[in-house]
C-alpha cells in the first residue's frame, strides 16, 4: 500500500469489472490496442523510407478506425446514442490511429503526437474496461427471437439466477404466447409488457424495462387507497367526486369490483417486482387504486358505520384530465416522500438543522461531482475525498450545536458503496467489513476485493437514525445496511429498504430496438460469500429496518392529509427519548 493507495484492491477489483462485462467488447478493443502498438513498431522500422513502406504505414492507421466500424456494424447497428455512446472510448481508439498521419516522416512531430495518442488510447482502454456495458443486440431480431435471445442471455450472464432460484427457460414458456400475441398485432406496447412481466417475476430491483408507455391508459376513480398496519384500507388523497358518493379522507373500503379490497390487491394487480414481498404488499394496494375499466364498484365504511357500494368513474378521458386529477399517483408520491412537482428536488448531501440540536443530512444518490474520484474511490475500496466532504458536513453541523444526526436515505438511488461506507467511516471507530466485489464461480461465487470500512470514528459519540424506505436501493440498501450495524445508529421507517445491491452492468435491446433491459452482472458479496443484501426466492428482507414506524389512522392523516413528513417527525421524536 502507498499513501493511501492499495495496489491489490485496485488490481481485484479490475478483474472483477472485466469479468462483469462482456469479454467480446474489451478483445476487440484490445486487438485495436495492440494493432496500435503493431503500427509504432512498424514505424520505427521503415521510418527511414519515405516511398512504398511508408504510404503502406500510412494506409495501415485506417485499420484501427475501420475495426471499430465493423465491430458498431455487428454489435451496435440500429442502437440509439445512448447505448453508442458507451463505447466511445473504443472508437476513439480508432479516431486516434488517424492523428499521427501528418507527421509520419517528422521526427520530433511523430514522437510528440505519437506518443501522446499511445498514452490517450491506453487511457481510453482502460476507461473502456472498466465501464463498457454486458451489451447484447438482437434488434434485428423479431419479437419472439429476440425474446428467446434475452432467456438465453440472461441464463449465462445473470449472476443472481441461482441465489433467486430461477427457472427462465420455464418462465420463457409462461410468457412466450403473449410475446407471440404481442408479434402477430405488432404491438409493441404489449411486447414491452410482456418482457416487463417476465422480468419482473425475477424480483430483482436492479432489473428495468424500458419501453415507450405513452399509450398506456391512467386511470384514477377520485382517491388513493393505503393498508394501514392493523389490516384495514383506507381512501386517501379523494376528490369532489369521491366524497359525494360519501367516501372522504380515512374512510374504510371492504371491496373493489366485488372482490374483498385485500383480495383484489393481491389477485388484480400486477406483481411490480417489489425484491421484498411485505413491500410488494403494500405497494399493491396503493396500485389497486387505478385498476378497472371505464368504472368501478367500490364497498365502503359510511358514516353510520354501514357497508355500502357506489359506482365511481374514471376521470381521465384525455391529457388534460391527468393533469387535474391524480389522487391515486399523489397517494403513492406522498407514500414514498417524492417531492411535489412544483417543489425543487433538495440537492444531494445537503444539510441543515431540523432544530437546534438535531442535524440534517440528505444523500439521494452515492455520487459526487468528480467522476474521476468515484472511479478511483471504487477501485481502491475506499473514496477518501467523500470521507473528507461528508467530515466537512458534519464538522459545520457540530457547529451549529447539533448532538443528534438524521441521514434521510428514502428514494436513495444508489451509486458507488464506497461513498457511502465513507460517511459511516466518520460514525464508529472500529473498522469492518463493508462488502467483497467477486465472480460467478463454478457452483457458487468468488470473493475478489474487500471494499470494507476504516473507522474513522471523528463522530461516533453521535445517536444517529438512518431514514429509509423501499424506494432506497442498490448503494443506497448497503449504506443502510452498514448504518443499521452500528450501536449508535437505529434503521427506521414505514417500510424496509428496497433489497438489492448487485452491480449493473447488462444490457440487451430487443426487437426494433423498442424494449431495453438491464440487469445486474457484477456480483457484490456479504461475509458469508453470498450476494450481499438481495433477497432470495423467499423475499424475506435481508436488511430490515430496526424500528418500524406504525401506519395508523392518524399517522394517515397525517401524511396524506395534512402532508406532513410524519416519518421525519417521527426520526426526530425518537432521538430525542434517546
């Protein structure tokens, strides 16, 4: 180790990346690296002949930027920009080759541009390495093809599908006729829908379809619905409409279309993926809320305290309408504390006093503004440069007279753990382990790199609640993790994290290029050497918050009616009895 820097860390670390990505993509850009090498070599030898043997050299430097043609012709053809843009340092390369033409029989010309474009194209190479995507294109496919490529695909490069237990080829056979339907009316809409089913079967939080839903109808019937923790569905969040047909804000609904409200949930709406099932649950509710056709029949609670059913209607007929009514899409923003639309989104790592001695920090993502630093931060397993802003934080918070911390980590969404593990640096003394970086291995995996946490310990006299919900995940699930270990920090929230933590990195675009999915292909270890975090076939969170805060009526009323940020509240209430 060197001041700080630890050259087996960083060397793991890159195998792991290399191995994570598609092997394909980095030989060809290390065939045009060493052809690039061939070239300077080339050169040196008939540098002194400036007919035949030169005009060949010359002719020579196109092979590069021609290689990296062909590979976009065979892997990238038909891709939008976005994707394409993730290979630019290989064809950069290619680029680069054409640069020392000019000054091929310049002595000191050749040396400087020569040598100057070997240091970029090793540079472009190595950026490539580390962050070229497991990119799979099968656009020319068609729909059931390039579905039956994605199974095959995902079957060898998925590195959670034994930890999940999943049977794609038999949940290829499951989705196949819709994909088939999807290709006979070439509806693409229901094609991505079917992907988005299978995928979604994966419970893998990590796991995204992409897919244009412009077409796709809302519907909002004037409420939203939310179970509260003894059993019972409330409206919340309802509309003029809603409340003449005499269901107001905390009026208990018994039924949707006829089915018993709990029922409906669980049989009419689509399971989302949710990695946790008691999140998943939850969140099927507040989802059952825009399920129906153009009405619904709705049994209720009234205020006589007698069950009745009325008919409510779809308020949306048009774009206009959206804008005007969104009880159901509010009800799930204020569930999960998405900030209003006409409200800013608070920066990332922004703080303030909640009061005179209780200290605010926000971390929405673990990403800072210096990509360079996140990049060697994560390589050598510690990012010493968010160690030192988070300290710098922290230090003007002390100032101000704060004795107890709230981290508010709800809809984190994620980034590099290292940045994370940083600021828990500064919150105990002893070090410990944060996570291993590995490799699929035989039947099981490889730990490669321990990215752990050092123990800087400058605050760990400070009683601390980490805020979280099931919309934090990735980074943001393992900084949470790491957070609840500790003795002076308590896990709190209405729900658990969301229960993913592996490294993206997969990439496959299907037919016509109108679906995309990612996955994870970089494997992220726990002590044990499993997959760190992510829940199993079970769906049992592995990372459960310590302190759960209760969802009763009146915290309803609260948070949906009177849109108070009840669970801020309620992380400060709970460090002040400390």
């Amino acid at each position: 180790m060197l001041d700080g820097i630890n050259f087996k860390t960083i060397w793991w670390s890159l195998v792991h990346v290399v191995l994570s990505n598609n092997l394909i993509h980095i030989i060809w850009c290390a065939g045009i690296l060493i052809f690039m090498i061939v070239l300077a070599v080339l050169h040196h030898k008939w540098k002194f002949d400036y007919g035949k043997k030169m005009l060949l050299w010359r002719f020579l430097c196109l092979i590069p930027l021609a290689a990296a043609g062909a590979h976009y012709m065979l892997y990238l053809k038909g891709c939008d920009t976005d994707i394409v843009s993730s290979f630019t340092p290989l064809y950069a390369i290619g680029v680069l080759a054409l640069i020392p033409i000019p000054f091929a029989n310049r002595t000191v010309g050749y040396r400087l541009t020569a040598t100057l474009t070997g240091l970029i194209c090793v540079l472009s190479s190595l950026v490539f390495a580390a962050s070229s995507p497991q990119f799979y294109n099968y656009t020319d496919k068609s729909y059931s093809e390039s579905f039956s490529a994605m199974v095959k695909t995902m079957e060898r490069t998925y590195v959670l599908k034994d930890w999940k237990d999943a049977d794609l080829a038999e949940l290829e056979k499951k989705y196949m006729p819709l994909v088939k339907e999807a290709e006979k009316k070439n509806d693409a809409l229901m094609f991505g829908e079917a992907v988005t089913q299978f995928c979604n079967e994966l419970h893998d939080g990590h796991i995204v379809v992409q897919y244009d839903r412009s077409s796709e109808k809302d519907r909002d019937f004037g409420m939203g619905l939310v179970k509260l923790d003894n059993g019972d569905v409330i409206a919340v969040c309802t509309s003029a409409e809603a409340n003449e047909k005499g269901i107001k804000d905390g009026t208990v609904i018994t039924a949707w279309n006829g089915k018993p409200v709990l029922q409906a949930a669980e049989e009419d709406v689509k399971d989302d993926g949710s990695p946790v099932k008691a999140n998943g649950d939850i969140l099927s509710v507040i989802k059952l809320a825009v399920e129906g056709g153009a009405t619904v029949e709705v049994s209720f609670i009234d205020e006589d305290g007698e069950e009745q059913t009325v008919t409510l209607y779809d308020l949306i007929d048009n774009e206009e309408d959206v804008k005007k009514h969104h009880c159901a899409m509010d009800a799930y923003n204020l569930f999960r504390h998405a900030p209003d639309k006409d409200t800013e989104k608070a920066e990332n790592f922004s703080t303030k006093m909640l009061d005179d001695k209780c200290g605010y920090i926000l971390v929405n993502e673990e990403s800072t503004e210096n990509g360079l630093h996140d990049l060697a931060g994560y390589f050598n397993g510690d990012h010493k440069w968010a160690r030192e802003m988070f300290r710098e934080k922290l230090k003007d918070l002390k100032s101000q007279g704060m004795e107890y911390l709230v981290i508010d980590l709800r809809n984190n969404e994620g980034g590099n753990d290292e940045i994370g593990f940083a600021l828990v640096d500064l919150l105990t003394k002893d070090p410990q382990f944060g996570l291993n970086v590995g490799m699929r291995w035989k039947d099981g995996y490889k730990p490669l790199a321990d990215h752990g946490i050092k123990g800087d310990g400058e605050f760990a006299d400070l009683k601390v609640v980490a805020l979280t919900n099931f919309n934090c995940g990735s980074a943001g699930d393992s900084l949470a993790q790491a957070l609840g270990d500790l003795p002076n920090v308590t896990l709190m929230g209405m729900t658990d994290p969301n229960g993913c933590n592996q490294e993206t990195g997969g990439m496959i675009k299907l037919a016509g290029g109108d679906v995309t999915v990612y996955y994870p292909t970089g494997i992220v270890l726990d002590e044990k050497g499993e997959p760190n975090i992510d829940t199993k076939a079970d769906r049992i969170s592995r990372d459960p918050v310590e302190e759960r805060i209760p969802l009763d009526h009146d915290a309803a009323m609260k948070l949906f009616v009177d849109k108070e940020d009840y669970e801020l509240s309620k992380a400060t209430e709970f460090l002040k009895g400390q």
